[in-house]
C-alpha cells in the first residue's frame, strides 16, 4: 500500500502556494513592512485545491481574525493591558466563533488572534496606542495574504478549467487511430 502520493495537483498545489508567498514577500518588502510572517502564515493557511473550499477558507480567516483583533483591541481598551483581559478577550471570541452555526474548523484563529495581538503588549509593556498600531498591521497582513492566496486560487481554477477545455477540444478533434 502506498502511503506517499505525488501526484500533479500536489504538484500544482505546491507551486501555487510558493507563488503566493513569493507575491506577498516581494510586495511587502516594497512597501516596507519588514515583518511578513503573517501573510505568509495566511497564504499557507487559507490555500485549498478545491475552489469551494478556498472561499470557505478565506471568508473563516477574515472573520476569525476580525473578531480576535476587535477583541483583543476592546478588552485591553477597557481592562487595560493585563493577563486578565487576555484570557476575557480569549473566552468570549471562543463563545462567539463558536456559535455561528455549522461553525468551521478555524474557529480557533479568533483566539490565536487575541493572543497573538495581547501577548506582545504584556511582555513588551506596550501602551494602549502601539499595541493598536500592531494589531492593524497584523489583522492587514492577514487580510492581505488571504486576498492573495483567494486570486490565485481563482486564476488557476480558470487556468484548470480553460487548459481541460482546450485539451478536449483537441482530443475531439483529431483523428481517431482505431479501426
């Protein structure tokens, strides 16, 4: 029995996520921001061969980690930078992400995002305003990586799709070497 299949689409799946990271890492680096894991982080994440899948994947990302930015910026706002509006912020963005109904696996990004954005002010002893600043960039670079993994994923499901038509278009007309 074999365990290891290569096969093309792992092939094309692979190559369409090094793309991705290579369009995010040279955009970023053009536009200065010196960071980039978190757009790359997305790509890889949100990166599915079936095009169905990759918009369900998109739209999670976004809105796990819309809700894990919003919260972690309104309960360090109001309880301050602490462990405990950390882990308030962690409990209700679980509950909230957790009750959408058929909710999807990604569910857990929304509190990966809270802590992702109140960790690094409480180890860091940020102010209110720069834990802010790096919270938006984050939640951009997420945003961002999840645009650029969705087009390519569109582009080269068109591209499937034209190059199947293309071929059978061919296959269909050439002649037929049977008797």
């Amino acid at each position: 029995m074999r365990y290891l299949i290569l096969n093309n689409r792992s092939l094309l799946y692979a190559f369409r996520i090094v793309i991705g990271c290579l369009i995010v890492w040279w955009s970023l680096n053009f536009a200065g921001d010196e960071k980039k894991i978190y757009a790359i982080i997305s790509v890889i994440v949100v990166s599915e061969p079936d095009p169905d899948l990759l918009r369900v994947s998109v739209v999670s990302r976004i809105i796990n980690t819309l809700i894990g930015c919003a919260l972690g910026l309104l309960f360090m706002f109001i309880a301050g930078i602490n462990v405990w509006s950390l882990l308030t912020a962690i409990v209700i963005s679980v509950l909230i992400s957790t009750s959408f109904k058929n909710y999807p696996a990604s569910w857990k990004l929304a509190p990966v995002t809270v802590a992702i954005i109140v960790i690094p002010a409480i180890t860091g002893h940020e102010d209110y305003h720069l834990a802010m600043q790096v919270a938006l960039e984050r939640t951009g670079e997420v945003l961002y990586g999840s645009l650029v993994a969705l087009l390519l994923g569109l582009f080269f499901n068109a591209w499937k799709k034209y190059w199947i038509r293309t071929y059978a278009a061919a296959e269909n007309k050439s002649p037929d070497t049977n008797p």
